[in-house]
C-alpha cells in the first residue's frame, strides 16, 4: 500500500506541466505566425520579378497565307513572313534588374520588420502575463494569511480574548481577500488567452524572472528594418524612374522578313531591317511625375519615421534606467526589509498560537 502510494505520487510529480518561457513562445509564434508566412510569400514574389527583368521581350511573328486563281493553275501559297525581336536598349534592362533586386531586398526588410514587431507584441503580453501571475501568487498568500488570522481570531474570540468587532474585521478582511484572490485568477486567465491568441497555440501557464533585464544596446535609427525598407524602396523607384526614361525613347527592333515576289510568284525575297517607334511629345512623363511623388511620400514617411522612433528610444532609455534603478533598490533595501517584517509577524503569530494552545490543553 505504502509502495502504491509513492508511485502515485511520482506520477503526480512528472504530469505537472511546466509553464511555457518567453523563448518558447517567441520560437514558436515566429515559425508558426500566418502573418510572418504571409510577408515570406510576398517577399518570394519578387523572386518572378527579377526574372522578368532579366528577360528579354519574346519575339512577334507575322505570317500571312493567299490562294492564287488564274485560268492556267491555282494553289495555296505563303505570301509574307516577318519575325520582329524588340531589344531592350537605354538601359531599360538593366536598370528593370536592379528595380526587382531592390524590392527583393525591401521586402526582406519588411518580413524582418514585421518578425520584430511580433516579438515585441509578444514580450509585452508575455509580461503582463507574468506579472498576473506574480499577482495571483501574492494575493494567494494574502488570502492564506488573512484566513489563518481569521482563524486564530475567532479562536481566540471563543475563548473571550477577542471582541466581536476585531471577528467581524478579520472576517470582512477574509471575505475581500478572497475577492481579490478571485479577480486575480480571472486576470491571469485572461492574460494567457491573450497571449495565446497572440502566440497561435494554447498556452496554460508561463515562467520567467522579473530581474533579469538585458542590457541597453544603442544602436542607429537608420539601421532599423523599417527605415532601411524605406531607403531601399526610395532607391528602387530611382530604378524605375530610368526605366520610363529609357522606355520613352525610340524602342528599336530587329526584324526579318521574308514576302512572295509580286511579279513571279512562287519567289521569294528575304530581308532584314531595323524597326523604331516615333517618340510622342511628353511620352512617360506622366509615369515619371507619378513615380517622382511617390518617392517624395515615401522620403516624407521615413523623416517622420526617424523622428518617431527617436523619441520612442529615448523614453524606452529613460523608462529602462529607472526601472533598473528600482529593481537595485527592491533588491537592496526593500526586499530585506520585508523580510524582517515578515519575520517578525510571523514570529508573533507563532508565538499567539503557541499560547492559545496551551491554554486549550
């Protein structure tokens, strides 16, 4: 029987879950994230347009049959054969290329971007919940406290040393500790179904250190992934405005022709010739305005940008010190202190029940 029940309780032991770390819920959100696969195949989708660039225009073949009637013979003949190849000149190939490898580039830095502020969603509501739970701790000990003080009361109560007035407190003091023990259950709840919600998986408990602070790294605004994205996207639409230029140029190609002699049939004549289209008057300029004011916005987006991030990080500097100034002091001053407190309470407490004991017996 005894050997029954040690082994159950090893059972007991090992099935306790154990609250899941940030790291893990960070890996897994990061790998699991439907937005972060959603960004993966748009930054992919550049892939199709580097190769689109490097390519050339597919050639554009005319062919043109005729049936020939004379009062002599008739027969089906091929009267004309032109096979046209455009060429990508002024640059327009190489300048498409570098457009593509700069939004692949772009949005690599938007998918980096986006993983980032995941992980940053997700320290925040990964100590929020952690602090629920610290708080459903403390107020679990309160709750404890004030039901053993309740108790040596109304000990004490039954045996005349206590007024009804000091049993109706500790008892009020039990009734709203167990409230407060209640609201902090529905907190701590709370705050995991959100970090589930927010992590993509079922999350039952968590686990970490309030004391363990990183240190402050600084680093340049300019090589954060939302303002590189930006510069990289300026520089692409650089790309695209010489693409327009060069498009708005003649457009030469090369053709070859083959077409039926008009005075013997049955002969025929090959050639081959160069083709160009007429410049319109302002051909592209509308493509170029519109690419030129884009680029205006997006110069105007990261200036903001770098404005607002700069005062973030000076306040996440100033919160970060201060924090880590009052971490020191809890762990310097008031930690010991209530301790001793602590002690001291406890000591007396003990002390009480001791006496009220031995006036029992």
């Amino acid at each position: 029987m005894v050997l029954f029940r040690l082994f159950t309780l090893f059972l007991l032991m090992f099935s306790i879950s154990r609250g899941e770390t940030l790291q893990e819920v960070l890996d897994y959100a990061l790998k699991n994230s439907p937005q972060i696969k959603a960004k993966i195949y748009e930054a992919k989708e550049s892939e199709g347009e580097i190769k689109s660039a490097e390519a050339f225009p597919n050639p554009e073949a005319y062919i043109q049959f005729g049936r020939l009637y004379s009062q002599s013979e008739s027969g089906f003949n091929l009267t004309e054969l032109s096979i046209h190849q455009p060429l990508k000149l002024w640059g327009t190939r190489k300048n498409a290329v570098e457009e593509a490898l700069l939004k692949r580039e772009a949005a690599r830095l938007q998918l980096q971007f986006y993983r980032n502020q995941i992980a940053g969603n997700i320290y925040k509501k990964f100590y929020e919940t952690l602090y629920s739970k610290h708080l459903l701790q403390i107020n679990k000990q309160s709750y404890n406290l004030s039901k053993s003080v309740y108790q040596l009361v109304k000990k004490s109560y039954q045996l005349g040393e206590e007024t009804k007035l000091n049993l109706l407190r500790a008892e009020k003091e039990l009734k709203l500790s167990q409230i407060e023990l209640k609201q902090a259950e529905n907190l701590y709840t709370a705050k995991l179904k959100e970090l589930s919600a927010l992590a993509g998986k079922d999350i039952k408990d968590v686990e970490g250190d309030f004391s363990k602070l990183t240190d402050f790294k600084d680093f340049s605004i300019r090589e954060l992934p939302e303002i590189r994205y930006l510069e990289k996207i300026s520089q692409s639409i650089d790309r695209a405005i010489q693409v327009q230029k060069g498009l708005s140029k003649p457009q030469i190609g090369v053709e070859f022709i083959a077409g039926e002699d008009a005075a013997e049939l049955g002969k025929y004549e090959f050639g081959i010739g160069l083709t160009a289209t007429v410049p319109v008057f302002y051909r592209k300029q509308g493509e170029i305005i519109k690419l030129i004011n884009r680029k205006k916005s997006i110069l105007s987006e990261k200036k903001q940008k770098e404005l607002i991030y700069s005062s973030k990080i000076q306040n996440l500097k100033s919160r970060y010190f201060l924090l880590k100034k009052q971490l020191i002091e809890i762990d310097s001053q008031i930690i010991p202190s209530m301790e001793d407190a602590l002690k001291l309470a406890t000591e007396s407490y003990r002390m009480r029940a001791i006496t009220l004991l031995n006036f029992q017996t």
